[in-house]
C-alpha cells in the first residue's frame, strides 16, 4: 500500500502548478504581463518559471493563486462551450464580481482574494447556486 500512495514534495508540486498554469496561460491567450500578475511574479521570473529546471521557489500565495486559476480554468471548461471557456477571462463582464471589467483584469487588481471570488462565482454558476 505505501508504493500506492507516495507523498508529493515541495519541488514536484511546484513544477506541476506552473506547468498547468502555463498552459492555462497559454489557453486563455494571456500576455506575459498578465500571467506574471496573476501569478504575483514579475514578468522575468515569470518567463523563469516556464521553463522545466526552474529553480526559484514559490510562496503560498502564489501557490494558492495557482491553484485557485487550475480550478477556475476547469470549471470554465466544465460550464461553457469552446471557445468561450479559453475567451471568457478576456471578455468584459457585467457581472457582481466585475462591473463591465474583464474578469483577467479584477483578478489581477485584486489578488488572491477577487481569484478565489471568482472561482466561487464561476463555480456557483456551475452548480446552479
């Protein structure tokens, strides 16, 4: 049973939530700029942190951000149709959360804290709440 399930070090973690949030940089068109901030890095570190033998570490809020993105992203996929789930962080939204912003844009103003609200929302509307 213990070669079942084998603990995750800080360093294996770390390259899967960056590889996972490049690509969901990637798939929703984010511009360096945009990424590095919703991943609270500068631009350089995060062009750094791209690359496999990136060996800088990573704070719990940027691992917390990162997380939260992974799970917003899936739930996009989840609730829309292509394109609209890679499109939707880019659109102007009327919504609660955003007041005619793009959701990349209140998330990146506001931190962990508009991420997290904005996966709760794209999440509630998953779930019909």
């Amino acid at each position: 049973m213990d070669n079942l399930v084998r603990e995750r070090s800080p360093s294996d973690i770390k390259a899967v939530a960056l590889k996972a949030f490049s690509r969901i940089a990637d798939a929703w068109s984010l511009t360096g700029r945009e990424a590095a901030a919703l991943a609270d890095m500068s631009e350089s570190t995060w062009k750094r942190a791209r690359k496999p033998e990136f060996s800088g570490d990573l704070t719990h809020d940027q691992l917390l951000r990162l997380s939260a993105l992974t799970g917003l992203y899936k739930s996009l996929e989840l609730y829309f149709n292509p394109p609209i789930a890679s499109e939707w962080v880019r659109l102007a939204n009327t919504g609660p959360e955003f007041e005619g912003a793009r959701p990349v844009d209140a998330m990146i103003a506001g931190g962990l804290p508009k991420i997290m609200r904005v996966r709760a929302y794209v999440d509630a509307l998953r779930g019909g709440a």
